[in-house]
C-alpha cells in the first residue's frame, strides 16, 4: 500500500513492518472488552518514516506498543522483515514521551547501556557512546546525570541511546509531547538531522498534525472507537525540510486531516 | 533551611525545652525523686562516665544493634529482592511473612532467651527479627514496583535478565531500599532496649532496668537522652549516606 517511490532516499535495506489484520483487545475490569485496535492493515517502507495522528484513545500507542513487543496482539499479524514479532527485540528502538532515561546513569551511561549488547570492547564502546552524544551536541554533558538536564536535553540522551544501538525500526510515541514550543520545533529539526544520518524506518506517534506533516513520508488519520486508520496521506513535501516552510500542500493537507479530526464530521468518534 | 539554620533551630529548641523541664522540675509540684532536674541528670551522666560505664554500656548495646542490624538488613534485601522478582518465593513466603509483622518484638523476647540463652544470641536475634521485617517489606515493594517504562527501556535496549536485574532492577529499587534500612535502624533501637530490659548484664538498656530497682530517675533519664541522640545520630547518618548512595532520588 506504500509506494516506494515516495520515499526520501529508496532505500532497500532492512527494517519493513507489515500489519495485516491487527486486532487489539483489552479486557476492562468490569468483565467487558474493548477494541482498543481493529483490523488495521498497515506497511513501513524500509527507511520511511511514517507519521500515526489521531485523538487520545484511538489505539496510536497501542499499535506503537504491539510493535514493540511490550503488548500482546489479539488478532491479525505484525512482521519485521518477514519475521513475526513475538516480543521485545532490540532490533526496534523505542523512544518514550517520558524520556525513560535511568536517573541512576549519567548522559553517557545512559547511553552506553544499549552499546553493551553489541559487547564491544570498553574503549570503542565509550568512543560510540561519545559520538552518539555528539550527534545530538550534548558530548560536554556526558557527565551529567538526567535529574540535572532540562527535558529537552533528556530526550536528546534518550534519542542518542536509541539510534546509537543502530535499531532498524524505530518507534517513537509522542516524544516531543512534554516539552514546550519552541523545545519542540528544535528537537524536530534535530530528529530529523539525525534520522538523516541512521534511516531507520520510523514510526511517530503524535496529536500534533503539523508535526506529523512536516516529519513524515506518510501519515495515518486514525478514529477512535474501535482504533482504525480513516485516512492515509502521502506527504510529498521534498526534503530536507524546513520548520518555517508553509506550502499550499502543507496546508491543504493540514485542513485534510483536521476535517478528519473533529470527531462529528467522521462520523466514527462519535460513538464514542 | 541551611546547615547553620537547622543547627540553630536544633539548639534553640533543646535549650527552650531544658528551660521547661529545668522550670517545672524545680517548681515543687513534683518530687524531684520521681523528676529530677536537668542538673541531677547531668550529675548522673558524669558519674556514670567517671565509673567508666556510660560508654561501656554504649558500646555494648551499639555493638548488639550493629550485628543484628547487620544480620536483619541483609536478610531483608536478599529475601526482599526473591520474593518480589520470583514466583517461587513470592507465594511460598509471602503470605508467611505478612503473619510475621504484626507480631512485636518484645513479645520474641521470651522465645529467643529459649532458644539462645540470656547472652548475646538472643539479643541478636530480636534485633535481627525486627530490623529483616521492615527491610524486607521496602525492598519488596520497592522492588516489585519497578516502574513498567524503565523495564520496557531496557529490554528494548537490549538488556538481558541478569543486566536489567543488576543495572535497573536494583538501582530502581534502591530509594525504597534506603528507606526500609533507615526505618529498620530506628527499629533496631527499639527492639535492643526491649531485648536489653531482661536478662542482660550490660547496656543502656540494662542500665535503664538497674536504675528503676534503686529509684534513680536520674540515671533512667541518662539512659533516654542517650537513647534518643543516638537514634537523631543514626537517623541523619542514613539520611546523608542515603542521599549519597541514591542521589537522583533526594530524601
């Protein structure tokens, strides 16, 4: 479903995500289930980087989740690269809205505790680690412990952790959520300077539409109630990209997703 | 507050409050036999130093709080850490030891001079008792209670079993653990008077004992005043060592 031509830079290397049929059903307390996610079909190009937008309670971070392994499908299937994922893998890097750096590591501990699966020696393993800070300009902090960086400083760490153990896919679930708007526009720039560097296919979770258009090579509209992908837009907008760059594409399909977003409009949210 | 605020804070409530006993103490109502002055009690103090037991007895019962302590604290994490990361020991022993904790420690105390005489292994054994039960509690909690991300961030990070115990297990836990050690000190005080009280020979404990068969207020009150800086003593230790050890976590 995803043309490959419209991907940045064609890339056929690994990192390939296939959903077919994802289902997703959480039982609630009350004996009662939940369709937090519904038949969901849904590819990632290798090295593309998809944008997933929709209001809270769709199922964007559950597909995220099942994804990464951390929750449990009930239906359908999620390959990587033909293999089917049945858990937690290191080969997919996740990048969490709370940063989820250990408070007990400093910057570069942090960093060096997802080089130690690569069992590297010591020397070359610190080398990685530094120059994964530096990619994110943070290599004179690599001393600091995370309680004394500011929130976007935690999330460039967290960002250099991630890419430093090369993952081919990498999830991102509203990263840039918790930081404020002028944090948020640089550590955009920032993610997609370096992504630039690594190509790992990404998939972005966000509410955030202007943010899924100006990273993403497509983004999915997704209704709550039960979670499902209403819309599919290809952002043709060429690359590199600049934060300040407005094009009639941009906004036209801006006004696109936002008509999809006002839940009466739909139609689906609103039996929710 | 600053160091220096705080230590003035300190010193002037302990002086207000030595006026007010100095003041009700002197003032008639009651027997100075039965609520001596803060001078008698000072008295007392040097006198007991001079014979050479204030700090005999000092040493004796820190020596008993520190080996049971010492026991009760390791015991406390290891089992802490099993019960809370095995299924195992979590159903064998957790129920078991929730049965435990509300029994006191001074009702042990007849059962330990039993088991281990009136010498030192009873002593050890009440401390140990009490000390292990608050230890392990926090550890298990602590230890059970690891926030979800930290362990989805590792094992997606690739951490095996044996790294993500060691490298975030355990130091997630370790605010939790401080505080089970600093409670179980405080503890530790608790449970060697009560130990102290019958069948001891030497200690601040027995000397509180020894002092009410000759009616000396006085050196009972030495005895508490003792009691209670040794505790704000060990209390600040863990406090300072603690925010040391788990500095990303401020107590």
């Amino acid at each position: 479903m995803t043309d490959p031509s419209r991907i940045a830079e064609p890339s056929r290397g690994p990192g390939r995500v296939e959903m077919e049929g994802l289902t997703i059903t959480f039982k609630l307390p009350g004996g009662e289930t939940l369709d937090a996610v519904k038949d969901v079909d849904l590819a990632l190009e290798p090295g593309s980087f998809t944008a997933l937008i929709g209001p809270s309670g769709c199922g964007k971070s559950t597909i995220l989740n099942a994804i990464a392994g951390f929750v449990e499908i009930s239906g359908g299937t999620i390959r990587i690269d033909r293999e089917t994922v049945t858990g937690i893998n290191p080969e997919v890097g996740v990048v969490f809205q709370q940063y989820a750096l250990f408070p007990w590591f400093t910057a570069i501990g942090n960093v060096e505790f997802a080089l130690k699966r690569l069992r590297l020696p010591k020397a070359e393993r610190r080398d990685r680690a530094i120059e994964a800070l530096r990619e994110v300009g943070l290599e004179d902090r690599a001393r600091t412990f995370p309680g004394q960086l500011s929130g976007g400083m935690k999330q460039r760490v967290a960002l250099a952790r991630t890419f430093a153990s090369e993952p081919k896919v990498l999830l991102m679930d509203e990263p840039f959520g918790a930081l404020d708007a002028q944090t948020r526009v640089s550590m955009q720039e920032l993610l997609l300077r370096v992504w630039d560097m690594h190509r790992a296919t990404v998939l972005f979770v966000t509410h955030d539409v202007d943010e899924a258009l100006l990273l993403s090579d497509w983004a999915h509209v997704m209704s709550a109630g039960p979670g499902r992908i209403v819309e599919s837009i290809d952002v043709d907008t060429p690359r590199p990209r600049k934060v300040d760059e407005v094009t009639e594409d941009f906004l036209d399909n801006r006004n696109r997703i936002m008509r999809l977003l006002r839940p009466d409009e739909t139609g689906g949210g609103a039996e929710a | 507050m600053k160091p220096i605020g705080k230590l003035l804070n300190v010193a002037l409530s302990l002086i207000g409050v030595t006026v007010v006993w100095w003041l009700v103490a002197t003032s008639g109502l009651i027997s100075q036999e039965l609520f001596p002055t803060p001078h008698a009690v000072f008295i007392a103090a040097l006198e007991l130093y001079e014979d050479g037991i204030l700090f005999s007895d000092l040493a004796v019962s820190l020596g008993r709080a520190a080996v049971g302590f010492l026991i009760g604290a390791s015991l406390g994490i290891l089992v802490g850490l099993l019960t809370a990361r095995t299924r195992l020991f979590a159903y064998a022993l957790g129920p078991f030891l929730n049965l435990l904790r509300p029994i006191p420690a001074i009702a042990l105390v007849p059962v330990a001079i039993v088991w281990f005489g009136i010498g030192e292994g009873s002593k050890y054994f009440v401390i140990a008792y009490t000390v292990f039960l608050a230890v392990w509690l926090n550890t298990h909690h602590g230890t059970a209670h690891v926030a979800l991300t930290y362990i989805r961030a590792a094992r997606s990070l690739g951490a095996r079993r044996t790294r993500e115990f060691f490298e975030v297990i355990i130091p997630a836990a370790a605010p939790h653990i401080v505080v089970g050690l600093r409670l179980g000190a405080a503890l530790a005080f608790l449970s060697l008077v009560a130990a102290e009280l019958s069948g001891a020979s030497a200690g601040i404990g027995f000397r509180l004992q020894d002092a009410r068969d000759y009616v000396r207020t006085d050196r009972m009150f030495v005895g508490l005043i003792e009691l209670g800086i040794l505790g704000a003593l060990l209390d600040q230790f863990f406090v300072v060592v603690g925010n040391k050890l788990v500095h990303w976590e401020q107590m």
